[in-house]
C-alpha cells in the first residue's frame, strides 16, 4: 500500500525538476548579422571584378611589328631621330633601298574603314592605343611630285596625328585618303607599270621591309566629319 501511494509523489518530483521552457531563439543573433555582411561583400567583389574584366576588355591586343621586342624599337626609334634631324625628304622616283623620309598625299587604297567619297578613312586606332590595335586598309598608295608608292602594314605602323571624336564615341585617331603625310621607313623599289607620265608610275613600297613611322602633315580644308572634335595629336605606339 505504502509502494502505490509513493508513486505519484516520485512522479510529481521528477516534474518539479525538469528545466523550465526557455524563450531564447535557436537562431542567435550574431550570425542574422553575418547574411547582409556576406551579401554586402560578395557585392562588392563582383562589381570590381566586372570593372576589371570591362577594363581588360578595352584593352588592345595582338602582336607587336615582327615580334621585335624593345630592341627592335630603339633601333627604329634611332633611324626616326636621325632622319628627323636631317630633315631630307627623298622623291619617291628616287628612293633606294635605304631608310627615307618621305612626303605625299594618300591617294587610294585596296579598301577602307568608310568616310566621305573621296577622304574614306584608311587608318584608325584608338588614341594614345598600341599600334598592334590599328586598323587599317592592305595597300595604300601615296603620291609625290615624282611618283608614286604603296604602303603595305600600315595596320602596324606608328601613326601620329590628332585626336577627334566622332558622335560621341571614344576618342580615336584616323589617316584619309587626301591627307598629306610624313613617312619615315625603309624603301623597297619595285617599279611597276608603262604609264608614258613617269608620276604615274609605283616606284616601290614601303612597309614590307620594317616599321614605318607616319606623321600627319596637314589635312584638306573640307575636313572629313564637320561634326569631329579635333584634339592634339596623339602617337600610337
């Protein structure tokens, strides 16, 4: 009789000691505060490695004339500084197979980057770009008083002339057929045609045989976009 009776006393014990219920959250707050911080980082991390991807986008690419190197360029840079300081211009008629300078009007070419009939674009790069991002036409034929010579690679030639931005887009560098030019490099002759008028005549290239250096010397009054914003000159190089 005495065992019954005790076991709703043993029972009514074991309740009374049972832990009270507690009302803290399983989820502790600290790591609510983790989430946004994470989302806020990764964020952050994307937007830079967008900018960075976008940025190495713009960036020109290709190869440089000849796979050269800098040694090739200080020798090039010499024969520019050179023929600059001498400041002789050679007649195409009369050019050998030595570095010239030479001084002409771009006349034709095999084809172009569009333009106004007649001044179509031959050449463009992005100013102050690499001149392995050029673009340009195969074969651009310039003229003298003597005669006549193609310019070959003139994608891969270092061009100076002004800046201009056309309709808004980004700043960009461009030679036209009707600009006066300056090129420094060396001459192949290779005379073609029977033309009885010996300034009709192609006396050779230029460009086949090394780098090039052209320099814009001036530009017709008509100008090629009335609506181009012209800037100081830029060097692709």
């Amino acid at each position: 009789m005495s065992s019954f009776a005790s076991r709703p006393l043993l029972a009514s014990a074991r309740h009374d000691e049972a832990p009270p219920a507690t009302t803290e959250s399983p989820f502790p707050l600290w790591l609510g505060l983790l989430v946004p911080i994470a989302i806020l980082v990764y964020w952050v991390g994307y937007t830079r490695l967008q900018r960075s991807m976008s940025g190495s986008r713009l960036e020109p690419r290709g190869r440089r004339f000849g796979d050269s190197g800098d040694e090739f360029d200080r020798e090039f840079n010499a024969i520019v500084e050179r023929a600059e300081r001498r400041d002789v211009v050679t007649p195409i008629a009369e050019a050998r197979a030595v570095p010239v300078m030479i001084r002409g009007t771009l006349t034709n070419a095999d084809g172009n980057l569009g333009g106004k009939p007649g001044r179509e674009c031959v050449w463009r790069n992005r100013a102050g770009g690499r001149r392995d991002a050029a673009v340009a036409a195969e074969f651009v034929s310039i003229a003298d008083a003597s005669g006549r010579a193609v310019i070959e690679h003139l994608d891969q030639a270092r061009v100076i002339a002004p800046g201009e931005q056309i309709a808004g887009r980004r700043e960009s560098c461009s030679l036209y057929l009707g600009d006066e030019v300056e090129i420094i490099g060396m001459f192949k002759p290779e005379r073609i045609g029977d033309d009885p008028d010996p300034t009709r005549l192609v006396y050779g290239n230029l460009g086949s045989s090394g780098p090039l250096q052209v320099r814009l010397l001036e530009r017709p009054q008509d100008d090629v976009d009335d609506d181009a914003e012209r800037k100081p000159a830029h060097t692709a190089d």
